[in-house]
C-alpha cells in the first residue's frame, strides 16, 4: 500500500465513516494482491477502532467493501449464510439502469 492510502486511512473523517458504514456488515477488502472476506477463517468484520486498525495492518488495503445485509453477529462462516441472521439491508440500484427502467431492473433480478 503506497502512503497516501495509510494516510487516507488515518483521517479521523474516513475511519469515523468507515466504521459507521461497515458496522455490521460481512466486510472485504481488495489489497495490492487480492481480495479479501476472511482472515484466519472468520468473516472480516469492523465494529470499532481496533478491528479497522487490525484490518489496516495486517492486510493493507486499498480500498473497503460492505455488504448491503446487516447482520445480528458475524463471529463464524456460517453467520454470513445465515438469512436468519440478517436484521436489515441497505436498498441498492442497479447502475446500469436509469429510474424510468425500474420495472426491466426488477425483472432481470426476479
């Protein structure tokens, strides 16, 4: 990871963002060499400062994805599989569509 990202990563605004955004969501991050869902077999996850910092440090990534399910708890593979764990999850649009093309966006999912 070059220093801009390090230095992106430790403004107190993204890490607030970052957190309050990933909070509860099955985390992955792309590093210089791959993408990333796991570490040491468990769901990346970020509910605080630590967990950002560790992620930072021992993966160093270039950017941070989440999912659009919240999740009562991810500790195991099997939480992020679990339907019954999902609480909630953020509306999306796909896109490549535009509003007037709702109903084909829904039809292509369906």
């Amino acid at each position: 990871m070059d220093f801009n990202m390090i230095d992106h990563f430790s403004r107190a605004e993204v890490r607030k963002a970052l957190i309050d955004f990933l909070r509860g969501r099955w985390v992955s991050v792309q590093t210089e060499d791959e993408f990333r869902r796991y570490l040491n077999g468990k769901p990346l996850r970020v509910r605080d400062e630590l967990e950002l910092d560790s992620i930072i440090r021992l993966l160093r990534p270039r950017t941070f994805y989440g999912t659009i399910e919240i999740y009562k708890r991810i500790e195991s593979r099997e939480d992020v599989y679990d339907e019954g764990n999902v609480i909630s999850a953020t509306p999306t649009w796909d896109i490549d569509s535009e509003i007037g093309n709702w109903r084909a966006t829904v039809e292509v999912i369906s």
